[in-house]
C-alpha cells in the first residue's frame, strides 16, 4: 500500500521526472515515480529507485528533495539496515562477505570501515560467539566508497551517502533531526566524526552536574558521537539520541545547546554506520 507521503511525492515529481519526447520511444527506464510504486511490492525495484532517486534529489527543489528522501528512508532501512538480500545490491556497495579463518567481527567491520554493529544490523541471525569459516555475511563495504554525513539545518534533516562505483552520491539514511536553539544555535561548517560511545556519562551544560550512564537525568538515550571541533570552530558539539522530553517537544525544532539530537531508532543507525572520521557538513 503506497503511503500518503509517497502519494505526494509523486505528484510533484511527475512534471519534472517523467520523460519528454517528440517520438515514440524505445522502452525509457522506469522514473523515480514509477519505482517508488514498484518497490512497494517488488524487492528488484529496490536498488534502482535508491540509485535513481538519489540522482533525483540532486536536481530537485530543497522542498522536493527533503520529501523525496523521505520517501526514500523506508527502502534505505531495506537495503542498508536489514537482512534483505535485495537484487542488484552490489551498486549500493551492499556484498557478501565469507568469513576466514582467523577473522572475527572487529576485523571484519575494520575491513570494510563499518561499525561491528551493522553485522547485526545486515545479518539479523548474527551471533558473534558462533562465527564459523565459510559463513556469508552481508556487509557494507566502505573501504574504498566513505560515507558523508550532511544536516541540513533549515529543513532539519540528515542524510548519509555513499559514493557509488561510478562516483554519484547513494543516499544510505535520511532523517528528522533537531537542532541548536536560536540562543545556542548549531554551528555550521565541515567536520569529522572523532569519537562514538555508547552509553555516555552527560554533563549537563546548565548545572555542570555529571550524570552517569543509565541515570535517569542522563539524557543522550546512550549514545554520544563527537564532532571535531576543527572546522565548526566549537567544541562539545555532537550527535546524540534524546530523553529528556517527548519527541515532538525537540524534533524538526531548535531546541538543544547546539548538538544535534536524534530520535532513537535514527541515532542507532548513525552509531554503527558511522564510524570515525566520517565527514560531517553542516549548513544553514
């Protein structure tokens, strides 16, 4: 059943995707219109609608760009964050990867520069203490394709992307996000990721006041991933989850210190996706 947001992005991408022609045409490849319906029953539309639809966001308004990534996020979480064994996926640098001796899910991860959470992301089966020789994981190679991470403040959204094997950007993730208040507004600039932790102590930037992991003060939902301060020109800037009010208080709103908060199940896939020294571009 296709949604009430992919009805509309389908509307407003007709007049400017579907081809134009004076003569009857050969077959033309399916438009990103077309694909986003197909992909709703058939896993072969999958791929093509991520790649084609990634292209599109490129050419399009930032309205119409921020609601077909939307769209899109649902066949992201398919392809990138599930066990699906999607055809065609190798063009996203989606692969199966047959263990070795020796190798163990830190080594793999290392390999192909992922969070070892994403094995279990991709392998929902995974169990790292029965690891065995000749076992076929589905990975997400990075190692030669990096990841980059973009927020767009204005629309507050943030997208990752993958350089594809023929050099165009393939959008992995697209999310809400809020953002730095008008008092303590989020910096913009070019950054990187410096370091992930899961289950942070917070300070709270009001009181100084240290709260621990699992306090129920502590409220980053247990995931802290810093931005270096080079390139933002300003230090304890980050990404994190949020706890400490309900979502619609601070999602798609300025409402933090400046970091960026996310919600849960978004954070979580930012955590392991995105590992250190992962470019960050923030702008207005």
């Amino acid at each position: 059943m296709i949604s009430a947001l992919v009805v509309t992005v389908l509307a407003f991408l007709s007049p400017t995707l579907a081809p134009v022609s004076d003569q009857v045409p050969a077959p033309a490849k399916p438009t990103v219109q077309q694909l986003l319906v197909a992909a709703e029953k058939d896993p072969a539309a999958v791929v093509p609608l991520l790649v084609e639809g990634s292209r599109a966001m490129t050419t399009l308004s930032a309205g119409e760009a921020r609601a077909l990534g939307d769209a899109l996020d649902p066949f992201c979480v398919r392809a990138y964050f599930s066990g699906e064994r999607l055809p065609g996926m190798e063009r996203l640098g989606l692969v199966l990867h047959k263990v070795e001796k020796n190798e163990n899910p830190t080594r793999i991860a290392g390999r192909y520069k992922i969070g070892v959470g994403m094995l279990r992301y991709l392998n929902p089966d995974f169990d790292e203490k029965k690891l065995r020789i000749g076992q076929e994981l589905k990975v997400l190679d990075l190692s030669t394709n990096a990841l980059a991470i973009t927020v767009v403040k204005s629309h507050y959204r943030m997208s990752a992307w993958r350089a594809a094997s023929d050099g165009t950007q393939v959008l992995v993730m697209f999310c809400a996000v809020g953002i730095g208040a008008p008092e303590s507004p989020t910096p913009i600039g070019r950054t990187t990721i410096t370091k992930r932790v899961l289950n942070p102590a917070w300070t709270d930037p009001d009181t100084k006041t240290v709260f621990a992991a699992g306090d129920p003060g502590n409220v980053l939902g247990g995931y802290w991933i810093a931005l270096d301060a080079v390139g933002i020109n300003r230090g304890g800037i980050g990404f994190h989850g949020y706890t400490g009010a309900p979502a619609a208080d601070w999602i798609q709103k300025g409402a933090s210190h400046g970091c960026v908060r996310m919600l849960q199940k978004d954070i979580d896939r930012v955590f392991h996706v995105a590992i250190e020294g992962t470019t960050v571009t923030i702008g207005e």
